[in-house]
C-alpha cells in the first residue's frame, strides 16, 4: 500500500468515529439561551417583562397556551399574540491552553504502549462570541368557546442552540460549529369547572433539526490547513403533550401549576469527513437517541391593590435522564458511549406589574437559573453555569383591541472553567486502531446575553 492509501485509511478509521463522537453528543446538549441546558423561555414577552415569574398564573393574553393551557377559559374573548426576542450574546473566553499529544512509544521512535505525553501546542485562536444574534419567534391563538371551554393553538421553540467558532479555534478538536433547533406547534383544550378551578390539555407535535461539525487532525504535526471537517447533520419528529391546572381560591389569588412532557426523538443524519482538498474521505449514516427533559412549572399570582400585581414562580426540569450519549452507525455496533451526568435542575423568578393607567402596564422581574451540567464534563460546546436575569417590560394598550408589549433582559452568567482531553484524536491502522495521539483544550469562559422582545396582541 502506497503512502496516499495508507493516509486515506487511517483518515477513515479515526474520522468517522472521531467525529461522530463528538458533533452528535455536541447535538444533544448545546446552548446559551435563557434557560438551563438548551431549553428557550422566548415564548411571551408580556411573560419577558417580569422574568416569567407568573409563567403558570398570570393569565395575560394568548401566550398563556403555552404558560398554562388551563388558562384560556379565564379569558374573557379570541385573540392573537405574536412576537419574539432578539438575543445579542456576548461570550469571552480567557487564560486557554491547548496541547498536543502522542504517544511515547512513537515519540521514542518505538511502537505505541498507551501512555501519552504533551509534545507542543495546538496552534489557534480565541477570540469567544461564537453564539452571535439570533431571533426567537412565537404566536399563539385562543378562543375561549363559552364562559367554560376553550381552544387554543401556538407555534413555538422550545429548545435551540448555535454556537460558531472562529475557524482556527484552538479547541476546534472538541466541536467548534452546532446549530439544534426545535419547532413545536401545539394544539390545546381548556375547560373551566366553576370560578375557583380550570383544567387544560394540548398535544405538542415537535420538530428537531441539527447541523454539526468539528476538525479532525490527520497527522502529528497538528496542522490547522491539514485538517479534516466533520459534519453530522439530521432530524426527526415527535409527539409529546402538556398539562396545566389553575386554582383561584379567592379572586384576588391565582395559582397555576404545569407539566410538559418530555419527548423522545430519533435523529438519523448523514456523516461526512472532507479533507483540505474537498475530497470526501469517508461518508455513512448516523443514528442518535435523544430525550428533552420533562418541565414542571408552579407560579402564584397575588393582586396586592387594584394597580400593583406580584407574582412567584418556581421550574424544575428533568436532566437527570441525561446521563449518556449513545451514538451508533449502520455498520459499528456502538461507535461511542460517553457520560455526561447531568442533573436535575430548578430555576426561579420573582416579578410585578404596575398599571399606571388604562393604556400602560409597567414590570419588572428576576430569575435565577440553575445550570444542570457539571465541571467534569463542561465543553467548548456547552461553556454555560448558572445564570441571573434582570427583565423590564411595558405593555401599551391604546385601544381596547390591540396591546404591544416590549421587553429588555440582561443575563450574566457565573464565570466557568472548560477543560477537556481526548486521547484518541489520531489511531494507527497497523496497531488495530490504538490511539497514538490526542489533545487538551482548557479555557475560562464568561458568558452574558441582551434580550429585546416585542409582541402584538389583538382581541376579536
């Protein structure tokens, strides 16, 4: 076998499963959105103006279909809610440190004996803000039918995530490239019991697409313009459901209490490793089970005087069950199964509402948002800790029919440390696929976001 064979073999052998490792599991957890993990709380900017504090009970406009099912039958007419939120993510990375390993054995001039040693560093840069802007739409109708039963419907991201590094990113060997969005549209039911309890139920029909790419070393050296690119790109569809129940035991108290689903999907996607030159080295399927997290939200809404409303709400999400990533291929059995042990975790807000007068509505809000992921397996492509968010919001109502609500959010985050190693970045062919080389990537990260956020309500 000439030397061009040989490179192309051991480009295939470690390409394939090195890039398949690394851009699916980056698919399934990735973010630096509002919400813990890769979960999106772009769903209402009314809701934005007081840091979703009254998520579950705050019965405002249409965007409560998604808030609360149960509480469309508190409306007293149909209306359309329709908006978003544009996200400016600042992220800034320092103190990074990349290295490049090999193996002893070849570093003495021997064969491999499965102990590695730094031998220089990964040439790259750092420059951060590699999530950049993005918009987050929503709409949302409902109809209440009588003063009991109502229907409803929205279309909105649930979850979503993309972050870009600059293309000589120095820790490109552990993801530098993911985009995951998913898109839900949500038929809902509501009915009313008396003046005190109201239940709702909706089936959410949820859409998931991902593109996701890394850089492969293909020799010692750890040329960035002899890198080969990866990318896993795929989708599937799933169905999951909600639940929402309010209780206003007095009419002055309002307590809501909703459970989303989680939803199971099935991502097959194709896999293809480009060298330099765009000839593609190897190409296959892929295959990658993923579960979003089950959500249940609890809120309290308390009328303090005939002006000034205070609310409380409390989130708990299931991450628990994210404990690995499981990638298989059609014709490797198990191509990497690696432990990510996330947790479960909870968010909470505190908000108000002042009614100045007929036409305006004045709030504000604080969250705090637990992050479900740990230091041991923080990654270039998830650099996210816990997170504080400072909301204002006014809503302007100058007829009766029509409301516009605007929003601003800051979220700072604690500032974290990513430090990452693989050891199997390049494998020899003539030692049945043992590693030979690897590398290390660490970097502290400080992340921060603005969110502007604007809605129309209009009323039938």
């Amino acid at each position: 076998m000439n030397n061009n064979a040989k490179n192309a073999a051991k480009k295939a052998h470690h390409v394939k499963k090195l890039a398949l490792t690394a851009a699916v599991s980056a698919a399934a957890f990735a973010s630096q959105a509002h919400a813990g993990g890769f979960q999106l709380n772009e769903q209402s900017v009314s809701g934005q103006g007081y840091g979703h504090a009254g998520r579950s009970s705050n019965v405002h406009d249409a965007t409560i279909v998604y808030g609360n099912p149960a509480g469309m039958s508190f409306l007293d007419r149909a209306q359309i809610s329709a908006g978003g939120t544009y996200l400016m993510v600042n992220n800034d990375i320092s103190n990074a440190t990349a290295t490049r390993n090999l193996d002893s054995g070849v570093v003495g001039g021997g064969a491999p004996n499965g102990v590695q040693v730094p031998v220089g560093s990964v040439p790259g840069g750092n420059d951060g803000d590699m999530v950049g802007n993005k918009a987050v739409p929503f709409a949302f109708y409902a109809h209440p039918v009588n003063d009991r039963l109502a229907f409803g419907f929205g279309v909105y991201v649930p979850f979503g995530s993309k972050t870009d590094y600059e293309d000589d990113f120095q820790g490109r060997y552990f993801g530098n490239y993911t985009e995951v969005k998913v898109v839900t549209a949500q038929p809902t039911v509501s009915y009313r019991f008396n003046d005190q309890w109201s239940f709702g139920a909706g089936v959410t029909y949820n859409r998931v697409e991902g593109e996701l790419r890394r850089q492969i070393p293909t020799g010692t050296s750890y040329n960035p313009a002899g890198d080969v690119d990866a990318r896993v790109d795929g989708d599937d569809e799933a169905w999951g459901y909600n639940l929402g129940v309010i209780y206003q035991p007095v009419p002055e108290t309002t307590l809501g209490l909703t459970y989303r689903s989680e939803v199971e999907y099935d991502l097959e996607g194709d896999f293809a490793a480009t060298d330099p030159l765009g000839n593609v080295v190897r190409s296959d399927n892929a295959n990658l089970a993923l579960t979003t997290p089950e959500t249940v939200n609890f809120s309290v809404t308390q009328q303090m005087t005939e002006k000034l409303k205070l609310m409380f709400g409390a989130s708990w999400s299931r991450w628990s069950k994210f404990q690995e990533i499981r990638v298989t291929g059609d014709t490797i059995e198990e191509i990497t199964q690696e432990t990510q042990n996330y947790s479960n975790s909870w968010a909470f807000a505190v908000g108000g509402e002042y009614q100045l007068n007929p036409q305006w509505a004045l709030r504000a809000g604080l969250s705090l948002d637990q992050t479900p992921s740990n230091d041991e397996h923080r990654s270039v492509r998830i650099p996210s800790d816990d997170r504080r968010i400072f909301s204002l919001g006014a809503g302007w109502t100058p007829v009766e029919d029509m409301t516009i609500d605007l929003a601003y959010s800051y979220l700072t985050e604690h500032g974290t440390h990513v430090e990452q190693n693989r050891s199997d970045h390049l494998a020899s062919p003539a030692t049945g696929g043992q590693p030979i080389g690897g590398s290390t990537y660490s970097a502290d990260y400080k992340n921060e976001a603005h969110g502007f956020g604007a809605q129309l309500t209009y009323r039938f």
